[in-house]
C-alpha cells in the first residue's frame, strides 16, 4: 500500500500521542520524579524526543519539573479528572474521606482498567497523621498484585483474569472470596501494607476500596469490616 503524505503525517501524529501518553502512564506509575533520561529508557527513544514531549505537556501544564529539572505529573490533570467518573467520585469522596480520619490510613477506590490493571480513581488521606502514604489517583498496578487489584479480582469469574494470572493466585483469591477481603504487603510498593473489600456498581467497571499503611491500626478482620461498610454507603449514595 502507497504511503501518501497525509497518511505519513497521520502515522507520525498519532506515534506522537501515544508517547505522550505513555510519558503520562509511566509517571503516574512511578513513586518518584524522573529523569528525561529515565523517561527516554522507558519509552525506548532517544531524549531529545523525550525532551520535546515532556516540554509539550508542561506547556499543558500536565507535567510539572522540580528544580532538579525531574518530571511529575502537573495540575493540569486534576482538571481533567475532576469529569472522569464525576458520580463515583462524588458518591465515594466522603465515605473514602471517613475511613481515612478514622483509622489514620489512606483510602482509595480503584477500578479495573483494560482488563488487567486496578487504577486508583481517587483517594483520601487523613489530616491529622504526620506518617501519611501518598497513593495518588492515576495510580496503576497490576490486578493479580496488591490488595486493591486483587479485591476486583474476589468479583471477577476466572475466564475474565489476565492470562498471565501466577497458577497459585487462585487459591489465594478464593481464601479471600471466603472471608469477604484481600490482604497485601509489600507487593506494589515496598514496605505497605493493605486491606481491600470489592465494590460492585451498575453501569460502572469492578472496583474496590483500600487502605494502605506501614501497619495496620487493628486485626485485618477489623479494618475489612470498616471498609464493607464503606462499600455498602457508596453503593447507597451512588443510588444502586
């Protein structure tokens, strides 16, 4: 097939955004600013390109560099996701906001995303603990790891896991269909912990809701508890 100029121009526009995106993807899943060489790494492209995407979307302010010239994500996302899910969110804040004050952790609803990743949709930490864990919306994370991914899992019938599932995470997922929650620790992000109950939503993907800590404030049971009553609230205040 004959490459025309347009079509050429096309290709090269949408390789462009996709990398754009991808710079995006990589630093929402990164727990720290990066480098234009590490963003280059990742993206597999010389830095120069990298530089030239990373300068469109400061321009967006959806990348912000600290004085260190690394990259984060910029402000200009929260506007963007302030219309992502609006009901949800709004249904969810306050209940997310509460789990949070009560128990000294940060609360977060994650929702599946492409069939194989949790993404943190939004979040609430709570004011008044000095040693608070940032777990910033746009977080992702496999569903067959962590505590939020592998709750979506308790809801999910085994023919709709990835494929790449480990062969021994269904008797783990079944010991947590059992007691109503999953556990993890240490297996997104070194040295957390956390506790996740499934969230069930009509017109809406698998979710669930999570707190992540150093250390738990009280027996897993306990805090699992807490946070099905959470579930039960949203689910009432979404109107399902």
């Amino acid at each position: 097939m004959a490459v025309t100029a347009d079509t050429g121009d096309a290709q090269r526009g949408s390789q462009t955004l996709s990398r754009g995106i991808r710079i995006l993807e990589v630093l929402a899943g990164a727990e720290r600013n990066l480098s234009i060489d590490e963003l280059a790494a990742a993206l597999g492209v010389h830095r120069s390109i990298a530089y030239r995407l990373l300068r469109t979307l400061e321009e967006h302010t959806l990348v912000a560099r600290d004085d260190a010239g690394r990259a984060g994500l910029g402000a200009g996302l929260a506007a963007l996701a302030s219309g992502i899910a609006r009901d949800l969110q709004t249904a969810a804040l306050p209940h997310l906001d509460a789990v949070a004050n009560e128990l000294g952790m940060t609360c977060l609803l994650a929702v599946l995303l492409d069939g194989d990743e949790a993404v943190t949709l939004v979040s609430a930490a709570p004011r008044r603990n000095m040693a608070v864990v940032s777990y910033r919306p746009g977080h992702r994370h496999p569903i067959t790891r962590g505590a939020p991914g592998k709750a979506i899992l308790i809801d999910l019938p085994a023919s709709a896991w990835p494929t790449d599932a480990p062969a021994g995470l269904r008797a783990e997922i079944d010991a947590s269909r059992a007691r109503g929650y999953a556990t993890s620790h240490d297996e997104v992000v070194p040295s957390l912990r956390s506790v996740a109950v499934p969230l069930s939503l009509p017109g809406q993907p698998p979710a669930s809701i999570a707190v992540v800590h150093v250390s738990m404030p009280g027996p897993e049971d306990e805090v699992a508890a807490r946070l099905t009553s959470a579930a039960a609230a949203i689910t009432s205040a979404f109107g399902a």
